[in-house]
C-alpha cells in the first residue's frame, strides 16, 4: 500500500536580519544608509535640490540598489542609474565619487548579509562596479557637452567682432583655467600651445613646463602609434570627435587612466587648425572596474575561478574549431561537509575549503585543466581539449587520494572524500550550459548510490530523470487544477475470496503527453518535490469524504479506507492537523480510517513520526506497518505500537513470485513469520497477488486479506459502491 521515500521535510530555521559590523559600527539600514551618503556628499559638490529632495533622491536610489541585490539573476542597472543620477544632480567632482563608494561599499555588503544572500560580498562588489560605471558614463557625456560648448566658444572667438572676441577670449579663458578636466590646444604637430591647471595636475607638473612639448611624449609607449595615427585621421573632413580610455604616463614615471575627448578647431575657411584635447582622470575607476571585474570571475574565498568563469571558457573552447574532439568536466561535490562545517564550524570549514582548492591546484599544476569553486562545497575540473587526461577511473582515484590526505585540527584529523559527476562534450556539438548539467546530473546519480562515488553521464538515464523532473515539478499544479483523480482498490479475505475486508484509496494522473501515472508513481514523484504533503492532504480528504458517503448508505456496512502514505508525509509535523481536520468536517468514525506507515518511518529514533502516530493512534485512527519485510529492525517495531495490521513488502510479494519454490530459504522465513505473526493475532495483509498459485500459498501459510490484479484493478467509487451493496445484500 506504500511505496517509501527516506525523503524529509526540513524546518525553516530562524535568521537574524541585522548583521553584525566587526569594525563596531552600528549595522546599516535602509534609512541609515541615506543618511551616511548624504553626510558623505554634503561636502564634495554643489546641488540645487533642497535637503529633503536630496534625501528623498538618495532613498530612491539606496531603496533600488537595495532590491537589486537580491535579483536573480544580480542586475547592477539600479546601481548604474544611481552613479547617472549622482552626475545630473552636479555632483561632479571627483571626490563625490570617492566618498559614496566609502558610505556605500560597507553598507551594500551589510544589506545583502542581512538578507541571508548567497555571495553577498560578490554581489556589493557588483553593485559598486554598477555605480562607477554609470557615474563615468554620464560624466563623459556631461564633459564631452563641456567640450562642444568649448569648442563653439573657441569658433566664436575666432570668427567675431573684436568686441565679441574679446569677450568670448575672456569667457574661454575663465571656463579653460576653472574646469575640473583637463584641457590642451595643440597644433597639427601636437605640439601643446596652452594647457589648463586641471591637466597640468594630472601630469603631476605646473602648466607653463608643458607648453611647446609634443602631447605624444605623455602617452604610454605601446600607444603611441594609435594616438598619432587618432590624431591624424582627425584632419578628414567628415571626421568625428574621438573617444577613448588611454594611458598617460606623469612627469614622475607613474600611469594615470584617463578618457579623452578629442576634436578638431578650423578656421574660418574650414581648415583644420588646432586639436582641442579634453582628459579626465579615471585611475581610480579604472582600479576599481579591475577589481570589480575580478571579483566577479572568482571565488571571494579560494581566488579560484567561479562558475561565471567557467561557462566563459566553455564558450570558448566549444565554440571554437580544433584539432581535438572533445573537453571532459568533472562536478565534484565534497561528502558530509554540511556535518564537517557544523560540528568543527565554518572557520575550519573555510580553512578545509581553502585546503582542497590548493590540493586541486597542485594536483593538476602544469596540465592543462581548469579548477573551478562553482557553489559551496561544489568544485569543478575543465579538462580543455587536447590535455590528455588519463583515465576517468585513473583521474577519480587521484582525486579523491588527494583530498583524503588528513589535515589536522585541533580537534582531531580530518579526511575529505568527494563523489563526482562526469560529462564530455563534443566540440561544436553541445552547449556549455547543457555540458554543465550533464556533469551536475550525473553527480546527483553518482550521490544517489552513497558517498565517495563517481557516475559518467548516462543519455538514456538522463532522459527519464528529466521526464521524472518535469512531471514532479507539474504535480503541484496538477493538484490545484483537479488533473488528478481518485480510484479504489478493494481488498478481500483470502479464505472466502469474495468478502470485501477493505479498500485503499489510489491517485491516477491522466497525463496529457504521458499517459495514466498510477498511484504509487504518484508517490514517488511528490516526494521529489514540495508536492508530497498537499498530495498527502488530498488523499486525506478524497478518504474522509468517501467513508461519509459510504456510511451514509451502508451504516455499519461501510469498509474501512487505507491511505499509503510516505515517509516524507508521515514526517509531516501538520499530519495530525490534516487528519484531525478531515475527520471534524465529515463526521465519519475514526476507526473507518487506517494510515499505511512505512516501517522506515518509525525505525528512526524520535521525530515527528512517531509523535504524529501517537495522537493519531489515541484518536482512534488505525494505523498499519506497511512494506515491511522479514527484517529484524522492523519486527521490534510491533511491541512499541499498537499496530491493526502489517503489509508485506510489494518487493518480497513479487520476489517470492518469481522464485516459484515454496521450499527456498525466502519463502519458508517468510511463512515461519507470517505464522507467529498470526499466532499474536496481529492480521497480515499482501497486496500485488497477481495469480491463484500466490494467493493460495499466501492463505496457507496464514495471511488475512490480498489486494491485487488477481482480485480487481483499482475502480472508480461508484462501481466499488455496486460491489459493497451486492455483498450488503448477502450479508442479509
């Protein structure tokens, strides 16, 4: 009547939502982190906007940053819109940068622990790349509006009246000598003829040591080339002002990152005259653009590359044309670490994670294999094309040989092990996100079977897991829209062969694309999901409601109704609920109802099980041991609770079946228990009989009542209820 799961629920554990701040701040919220910022920028700029309009813009950014970082996938765009908006809003000076990246750099990272995000220093150091990148962007758009306003000052100042020229040369000379970038006028040589304070700052000297020398002399060497030749093109007549992120080297040797803005001056009669050359120095952006980037292509913890990082190289290596065939990943997943991090705790934890990137490392030092942290206590083996690995068997005993090696801790030696998943993808064949699930499916097999196991990809296998995935993920949705429908399995006494003892309450699915799904494959795809206790409910109820009509029509005729449950949905700490529940609404007696209990579900010490049983047992709901075989372990169960009835296993039913020899070893261990189970008068009831022979030898050796294909398939209600009043009338 079942078919177990040793799945369980896990309780949703308590989480503190305010990080604590080692450095002895108080943690950040929302709101104190608007008001840091606007302390941070009140004296680095220069804005219209009212204090409470600042406030309430700052909020707006803080509050979308904030949402930000717990999207999936993590968008940086709030955080780039807010370092527009800080550009817009005047705050221009390069100090207004630095100082909210101060305020926010420790305050994202405390808004994402506090909200128990996976990564959180991955995801502020994204959220900062985000601003910079958004606040350079309209910077440079903002200074190249500062150039065109130059540069049409400049054409004024050539082409006008005295008057006005003088006056323009006065309104130049003011914006030239006041503006935060650099500025330099150069001929077609290059040879600078007036250079602003602002660049001479950048180049670490005083303006008028500039002047006469050739703009190409501060450039970085490996530049130069492309400068001169940028420079040239700019003498065409359609030619466009230039844009680009280029090296400048100080006076004193040292480089500056900076973006030009560079466009051409003409003369009255259009000749190119002069180069207007516009810098902003962006070194500290470029730094933090290059850390950012790198944090986000590797692991916090190890350095290693991440999963980010490797998909890129997937992309790479499968994309490209190669002599070689294929590339082999291996998916390895530590055994027991979540025992290991609780019981030593996650400082060890982290030193053992850190251990085993370094093993790995060193392992494959100088071949060509890429060792990757992809989540966790997840690492993963890039094995590129044409690296010659040895063999999988060979690699999968190194592996684990390494990671086994005890590293010693203060509370004693501890040994690694991992179990592994591998896939090979053929190069211009496969998609490095489908080469990548094939590795982590064929690790979830390889962990199905116990720890220290490895499993290559298996195509046919995979195919059913997926059909199995996708049903399993859909029964959710099955059950609220009414797909799934109740069918009634009756049970008979096997000495008379037509007294009805009983009737158990099945699931079918009529399944659109794959056809009738009976009962106990229900079952078994709930419990891959979160669909196992609803389902449990639903059956409940379809029972409850059934035994009311049946007792309505049959008074004391009406049989009893089994429902096989799950070890996952006996766990259930709301199983008492929902029965309770189920047996208040209908009013039926509790004795009509009988729980199908895996023994598997009581052999574990404690939980919620056994304590469900308890109060269900003392509402005087029955209860019956089900799948149970000739097992030791399950026997001492029938002394620690008042079990009705026992089920045996359907697998020893159907093995016994295909032994055909009531002599063997297994059938006569079988009947001696069977037998002292009847001489305690507890009943023992078979399910799956599927031929005389079976039912006989059952009924001799002393089994009470069978189910099965021999007797009836499962039925819908109103067929059984025929049934129930033929014998009814017979009765009488």
């Amino acid at each position: 009547m079942t078919n177990p799961s040793p799945t369980r629920r896990n309780r949703p554990r308590s989480m503190s939502t305010t990080p604590s701040d080692p450095s002895g701040r108080e943690p950040f919220t929302r709101s104190t982190l608007v008001t840091a910022w606007l302390r941070a920028l009140a004296p680095t700029g220069f804005t219209a906007m009212p204090r409470s309009d600042l406030e309430e813009f700052l909020a707006t950014h803080v509050n979308a940053m904030a949402d930000g970082l717990a999207a999936r996938p993590l968008s940086a765009m709030p955080a780039h819109r807010a370092g527009a908006a800080l550009v817009k809003a005047s705050f221009t000076d390069a100090e207004c940068l630095r100082a909210s990246l101060r305020v926010l750099a420790p305050g994202l990272l405390h808004l994402a622990t506090a909200d128990g995000l996976p990564e959180p220093a991955d995801r502020a150091f994204a959220m900062l790349g985000g601003l910079g990148a958004g606040y350079a962007a309209e910077l440079r758009d903002w200074l190249f509006d500062q150039q065109e306003e130059v540069k049409q000052a400049l054409q004024r100042a050539t082409g006008e009246t005295e008057r006005r020229l003088k006056r323009s040369e006065a309104w130049f000379r003011e914006v030239f000598v006041r503006a935060a970038v650099g500025i330099a006028i150069s001929d077609a040589d290059g040879r600078l003829a007036l250079v602003n304070p602002a660049l001479a700052d950048i180049l670490g000297c005083q303006p008028d040591e500039l002047v006469g020398r050739s703009i190409e002399e501060f450039f970085h060497t490996q530049e130069t080339a492309d400068i001169r030749a940028d420079y040239h093109d700019l003498a065409g007549v359609d030619s466009k002002p230039l844009r680009r992120r280029r090296r400048l080297v100080r006076v004193d040797g040292q480089l500056v990152w900076v973006y030009l803005a560079v466009s051409v001056l003409r003369d009255t009669e259009d000749v190119p005259t002069l180069h207007l050359t516009m810098v902003e120095n962006v070194s500290d952006l470029h730094l933090l653009q290059d850390l950012t980037s790198y944090q986000s292509l590797h692991d916090v913890l190890t350095g290693l590359p991440n999963r980010q990082y490797l998909l890129s190289q997937l992309q790479s290596q499968l994309a490209g044309p190669s002599a070689e065939s294929h590339v082999t990943l291996y998916h390895l997943d530590l055994d027991g670490f979540g025992a290991i991090n609780r019981g030593l705790g996650p400082e060890h934890g982290d030193r053992l994670l850190l251990l085993t990137a370094r093993r790995l490392e060193n392992q494959f030092d100088g071949q060509r294999v890429l060792v990757a942290r992809l989540t966790g206590d997840e690492f993963a083996l890039l094995f590129s094309a044409g690296s010659e690995p040895a063999e999988v068997l060979t690699t999968l005993a190194q592996i684990n040989e390494t990671l086994g090696e005890p590293v010693h801790l203060p509370e004693g030696g501890v040994g690694l092990s991992a179990s592994i998943g591998v896939a090979h993808g053929v190069i211009g064949e496969i998609d490095p996100f489908e080469l990548l699930r094939r590795a982590e499916v064929s690790l979830r097999r390889a962990q199905d079977t116990g720890n220290r196991q490895w499993a290559e990809y298996d195509r046919h296998r995979d195919a059913i897991d997926r059909r199995d995935a996708m049903l399993a993920a859909t029964m959710s949705g099955a059950l609220e829209f009414g797909q799934l429908s109740t069918l009634w399995q009756p049970w008979y006494l096997l000495a008379d062969g037509s007294m009805l003892a009983g009737v158990s309450v099945q699931a079918a699915w009529d399944h659109p694309e794959h056809g009738r799904i009976d009962h106990y494959e229900c079952l078994r795809l709930a419990d891959m999901t979160g669909a196992a206790v609803p389902f449990a409910a639903w059956l409940v109820d379809a029972a409850a409601d059934q035994i009311r009509a049946w007792s309505d029509r049959f008074g004391d005729g009406s049989p009893i109704i089994g429902v096989s449950l799950t070890t996952s949905q006996i766990a259930d700490p709301d199983l008492v609920a929902t029965v309770g529940g189920a047996l208040k609404r209908t009013g039926i007696r509790p004795e009509l109802l009988c729980l199908g209990i895996p023994a598997a579900a009581l052999a574990v010490e404690g939980g919620e099980a056994r304590e469900s049983i308890g109060v269900l047992t003392g509402m005087g709901v029955r209860n019956s041991l089900c799948d149970t075989g000739v097992a030791p372990v399950e026997l001492t169960l029938l002394d620690d609770w008042p079990i009705t009835s026992l089920e045996m296993a359907p697998a020893l039913v159907r093995r016994l079946a295909q032994l055909d020899d009531p002599e063997c070893r297994l059938a006569r261990t079988t009947a001696a228990l069977v037998g002292t189970l009847r001489d305690t008068q507890l009943p023992v009831v078979v399910s799956d009989l599927c031929t005389e022979r079976e039912v006989a030898w059952w009924r001799s050796i002393g089994a009470i009542s069978g189910s099965g294909p021999y007797f009836s398939e499962p039925i819908a209600a109103d067929e059984l209820t025929v049934k129930i009043a033929a014998v009814t009338d017979r009765a009488r």
